[in-house]
C-alpha cells in the first residue's frame, strides 16, 4: 500500500492503476481505450463535498465488523473477555481549516489498532462535545474503554456504564479535586505491584507501576449536592490553629488567645505610609 498526501498524488497513483482497480474503484468505461483515470481536478471536488464524518462512521463500522477480537454474530464467547478501546485525541499535522486553524481529531482505536470511530473537533470548542456523539453508534458491551484525565467527567462514566453496558479506566488529576484527594488517602504501600513498565517518551523517562485496590479500602465519600462542580473541602480550621504561617495563634502573651484586632489600641501611621503591620509579639 502506497501512502499519498497531495491531491496531485492522488491523481498521478489514479492515472498509473491498473484498468481493473479503475472499474472497481467506479471509474468511467470509454471505448475502445477502456476506464479513464479522474484527473486531479475531479478528485478535489470530489473531496471537497465529502461529509468527513460520515466517512469515518462508515469506514469505521467496516473496520470494527473486521475486528479480531469480536465474536462473530450470533455466538457467545467460551470465556469472557473483555475488548479494549483507547480513546485519545490528536492534531493532524500539515492539515488546516479555510480560517487557517489546524484540524483536530478524537478517535477511538480498539487493542488490534483499528480505529473504529474518528470525529473532528470544532476549533470552538473542545473534545468532551464531541465523546458521546462519536461512541453512541458503537457497540460496547463489555468493552473496557481508557481515555485520558479530561474525558474524567461523570457524564461520560455513566454514558458508559448505563447506556453503552462498557467498563473503563479514568485517569484522575487535578480536573477532578475531591476525589483526586480521596485516592491519594488509599494505602498504596501495602497494595502490592502487579506490573511495572519504564520506557522513553515524549522526551522522558516514564515509569508506569500498576495497582489494585478493593473497593473497601476507599475512604467514606462525603455526598454532592447537585448542580455543585467537584471540589476539594476546605482545610479544618481546628488543625490550622497553631501552625506557622496561618493567621491563628494559640497563644497570644498580650492578651490571651483569641484576642480581636480591634481591641488593641490602634497605632500612629501616616497617609503616605503603606507597609504592612509588624508582627504580633
């Protein structure tokens, strides 16, 4: 298979195939000469009124019906297994919208390396629009789909398990404070390590080590209020009391604890004077 990437490319491979590829491919018979090759003009137009993601929902429905680890219609698998799909978007290179902004793709690959789902992303918009919209025709049952920490949103968790019946791993950070926090509480020394992998990318060294922990060990969530974003607690002033750099002092010698500011006797400043008050003996 020969890789092209320019229309007039395209046009010289068209030109050079065979008659045979020509009248498969749809092309115009002419006699006595036979199928004619489009030119480079007829192929732009062509590709020009193309729906783009219509073309990736049916190449990917043909893809994914060739799926290696699918069972055929009709039977059930011996043992189960669960599938794979990877969910990640990427900026196609050297490729560019009339405004001059680059094009952006999220796509869905399953563990065999078939994309099986591809969408453009809106230059106005983000990759969490497009997730739902590119996975609902799937068929996930028993799939476990991965994806990285900015599709960690709890509409597409329950996306997933409720309406697709599928698994997944999300990747947890700062996007999602509170229970970023809580998995931060598990005892991860006395998990033991399952698999450990270190490999050079995105000029770094990774070191990947993997981790099971029951459901049990997890620390009592407190319950959301609806409508409210995740959000990390605020600190306990209780345990704040006493610590350096706070503003709460345990003991104060010119008064007792808990003395309020505006019972001191106030001292002379000017105007001009913009400095901050010494601290407090």
């Amino acid at each position: 298979m020969v890789a092209v990437k320019s229309l007039a490319a395209i046009a010289e491979w068209a030109a050079d195939a065979p008659p045979a590829v020509l009248i498969a491919l749809g092309a115009t018979r002419r006699e006595p000469s036979g199928p004619t090759a489009p030119a480079e003009a007829t192929v732009r137009r062509v590709l020009q009124r193309v729906d783009g993601d219509a073309l990736d929902a049916a190449i990917g429905t043909w893809l994914a019906a060739r799926d290696p680890g699918r069972p055929p219609l009709g039977q059930e698998r011996a043992a189960p297994r669960h599938r794979s799909l990877a969910v990640d978007g990427k900026t196609v290179r050297g490729a560019r919208r009339a405004d001059g902004t680059q094009v952006h793709l999220l796509a869905a690959m399953t563990g065999a390396g078939l994309v099986t789902a591809q969408r453009e992303v809106d230059s106005k918009t983000n990759e969490i629009t497009v997730f739902r919209p590119m996975l609902a025709p799937l068929d996930l049952a028993d799939t476990v789909v991965t994806f990285d920490a900015l599709h960690s949103q709890t509409a597409h968790a329950r996306f997933l398990v409720e309406d697709k019946k599928a698994h997944y791993i999300a990747v947890i950070k700062g996007n999602q404070p509170l229970l970023n926090q809580h998995l931060k509480q598990l005892p991860w020394r006395d998990v033991p390590l399952l698999d450990k992998t270190r490999a050079t990318a995105h000029g770094r060294d990774e070191i990947r080590r993997v981790k099971t922990a029951a459901r049990h060990l997890w620390p009592r969530l407190p319950p959301r209020r609806p409508g409210r974003a995740d959000r990390a607690p605020p600190p306990d002033r209780h345990h704040r009391q006493g610590q350096p750099g706070t503003r709460l002092r345990s003991h104060r010698p010119d008064g007792g604890a808990g003395r309020r500011r505006r019972d001191r006797a106030p001292r002379p400043r000017t105007l001009g004077h913009r400095e901050q008050d010494p601290p407090c003996p």
